[in-house]
C-alpha cells in the first residue's frame, strides 16, 4: 500500500532557519537575475551589430561581456544619402567634448531605419584617465542622439577566456583589445570572432541569442599565403555569413590579406577548425568592412582594407571555390600579391561600412586635408562619390555628348551627394 502522508514535524526554531534561508536564497535569485538583465557597468563601447531592428549588441572588451541594448522604436525610414562632412563635429557637442578626444570604434545601421549608431571612446579630462564609453545614433539629416548606456535596457552575457591584462602588443596596445573584432547575427546565434586567452589564440565564439549563458568556443587555423605558414593566433577581422552550395558558411578576412570559409555547422564547442584559405588579395593591409548585398548583379561580397583598394565577390565565385582544395603554396612575393578567388577593384578606403539600405552603403571615412571624420553614402554597384574629384566633366564650358550614358548616371549621383543644382542638364 501506499505511505500514507505525513506533515512533516518542524519546529518553531528550524522553521525561522529555513524561512530565513529561503529568504536569502530567493534575494540572491533575483538579484542574480538583475545583474543578468540589466548587466554590469559599460566599460567600453566597441564592436557593433544588430540582430533586429530594436536591439544592438555592444562589445565592452573593458568588461569582458556582450551587452544586448533593446533600444527605443524608431519610425521607419525614407532612403536618403549621408552626407556629413564633419560628423566628428557634431557628435562631440552631443557629447559636451572635443572632436580630438573621439575615437570612433565602429558604425552599424540600424534595420529599416536610416539611422547610422556610432560607438565611441571619449578621452578624459585628465591624462591617464580610462576613456568614457559613448553611442550615439546620427540621422541622414545630422541630428545626434546620445543613447544612455548605464540605463538603458539590455542584456549581459560574459565572453569568458578573455586575452590576460598583462598581454600586449606593439608594447602599448592590450591584446584585450581584440577580444571582440567581429560580430553577426544568425538564425538565432551570435558570432564573435576574436582573441581568446588559450593557446591558439584566434577564437569563434557562438551564443545563443537571447542570451541563455556561456558560448560554444572553437579555436580557428588557417593557411596564410603571404606569411607561407599555418596560423591560429592572429583573428578573423571581419565577417558574413552566405549560404554556398546550400550550406550556410562564415566567409571571414584576416589581416594581410587571406579570405577563407567555415561551413557553421563546424563550429561546435572545443572544436579546432582548419579554415579553407580560397583567396590572398595582398600584402599589407587589414580588412576594415565586409558587407554583403545584391545590387541587381546577384549576391556580392565587399571587402574595405585600411591600406588598399576595396575587393568586390561574386558569391557564386566564393561558392565555387569552397568546391576545390584550399590554397596551399605561397604567393610570389611582391611582383604577384594575391591568389585565388578573383575580384574586382572597387576605389573605396574607409574606417567602417555597412549596408544602409536597397540603394546605399554607409560609410565613415576620415578626410585627409581637415582630419574631420565624415559619415557618407555611396550606391550599390557604383561605389564611389563623385564629388572627391575634379575631372573633364566637372567644368562649367564641358558638354555631355548626345548619347553620352555617364550623363544621367552623374546627374544621380550630384544629386545624392547634395549637388542637384549642378546635375547636367538634358541636352
């Protein structure tokens, strides 16, 4: 037969011990729960991404944890071009600062909104002070925003493993500044590339989002044409996410210049991937952007360096590639630079970039004369602004011919750029 029930026998004194534990227990709960939903303090403002139109992730290297912001609803946007020539400007007098106390971490668009947000480091008042983190959101117009990061709502997450305070590199620069160098939002996952405090040191790192708790780490090597050797130190600096050969695939750049694959389904927790090395595009330089669109052409890939011309995919070229065995031997050093995947040279150096909208791709850009940081817009498929140059067709007394094609083409594009009074006229 059943144990028949019994109330338990307690006493008055076990009763107040148990309540008073009960108490403590449910206290540091809710308080655990807090800490989780509303997250630490904010130390630092680096990498962005969004992974829906109300909600941006922060990297904060300072305090080794992924801040997700739920931001204020924003009305949808109407397509229009950034053009502000001294962004740089007006965001330091919504900061109460000076521009030359800026430093610009990163720029993402928000979904559907035309609004560009910008994470800063702004320097303190007096020197050896730690930089105050800042983001701001900037219309197409030049209104400044400055979203508050210690009320705002958001969710917190640890990144764990991150690079030890007392590693540098170039003496100066904490190898913890790279814990975050990238990140993208997939079916319900975040990946964050960058360092971790291991032995192979280049690390992907997969969340699930919302945030449930730790990721799932893989270690990352890859083959390095220009360097003729196997890596796993140095990050993935930049990254999309394309679906080849019906598999979805990280398509990432590493410094100097080498572009390779992971097919995600590879990314499982303690794995150590070899990367496929399927393009060097040359020596010297980092990769700074890396969007991807279709401009009417089929899906293409843009890769912006810090010290050389933009690479434009095709990613059906990319997606042919993954096909064939990786690139194994060296390039030939300097006279043949790059291997592999073949691009096409786009004019385009920026700081960062990102998908604005259908027509546009934003960009911040430093302006070499003034120094001033510039938030621009260039079109998809012609990728430059003609208002940076002088040429034949820019003088009063120059005639277009009668079939001319470049006509309509640059009456666009002054009128973007805020020069409609100077469009040719039809002729």
């Amino acid at each position: 037969m059943p144990t028949p029930f019994r109330p338990f026998a307690v006493s008055h004194a076990s009763l107040s011990v148990s309540f008073r534990q009960l108490l403590t227990l449910t206290v540091l709960a809710v308080g655990f729960h807090a800490a989780q939903a509303m997250g630490a303090t904010i130390q630092s403002a680096g990498k962005l991404t969004f992974v829906d139109a109300n909600t941006v992730v922060v990297a904060d290297w300072r305090g080794g944890q992924l801040h997700a912001i739920t931001l204020p609803a924003a009305s949808p946007g109407t397509s229009a071009a950034f053009n502000l020539k001294n962004v740089s400007g007006a965001v330091a007098r919504a900061l109460h600062t000076t521009s030359e106390k800026l430093r610009f971490e990163d720029m993402a668009i928000r979904p559907g909104s035309e609004l560009a947000y910008l994470s800063l480091s702004v320097e303190g008042k007096s020197a050896g002070a730690r930089p105050t983190p800042a983001l701001v959101s900037v219309t197409t117009a030049g209104q400044v925003d400055v979203i508050p990061l210690d009320g705002a709502k958001r969710e917190s997450v640890a990144i764990g493993n991150v690079p030890a305070a007392d590693k540098h590199l170039w003496r100066d620069t904490p190898a913890a500044t790279y814990t975050v160098t990238d990140m993208t939002y997939h079916a319900g996952k975040l990946y964050v590339a960058g360092l971790s405090n291991a032995s192979f040191a280049s690390t992907l790192r997969v969340f699930d989002f919302p945030f449930k708790g730790e990721a799932a780490v893989s270690s990352v090597e890859m083959y390095h044409p220009v360097h003729n050797m196997r890596e796993t130190r140095a990050p993935i600096r930049k990254m999309v996410i394309a679906t080849l050969n019906g598999e979805p695939t990280l398509v990432a750049a590493f410094t100097c210049s080498p572009l390779v694959t992971i097919p995600l389904k590879d990314l499982k927790d303690g794995a150590h991937i070899p990367a496929k090395t399927i393009a060097e595009f040359g020596w010297g330089s980092a990769p700074v952007g890396m969007v991807m669109f279709d401009a009417g052409q089929g899906p293409m890939v843009l890769l912006t360096h810090s010290h050389k011309s933009a690479d434009l995919l095709s990613v059906t070229d990319i997606a042919e590639a993954t096909t064939k065995p990786g690139l194994a031997t060296p390039i030939k050093w300097p006279t043949e630079p790059v291997l592999g995947v073949k691009s096409i040279y786009v004019p385009i150096r920026v700081a960062q970039i990102d998908n604005q909208d259908a027509t546009f791709l934003a960009a911040l850009r430093r302006n070499e004369a003034s120094g001033a940081m510039e938030l621009v817009s260039m079109r998809k498929g012609l990728f430059l602004r003609l208002s940076d140059f002088v040429n034949e067709y820019d003088f009063a007394d120059f005639r277009y011919a009668e079939k001319d094609g470049w006509r309509d083409v640059h009456g666009t594009l002054r009128t973007d750029e805020g020069y409609a009074d100077l469009a040719p006229a039809k002729q």
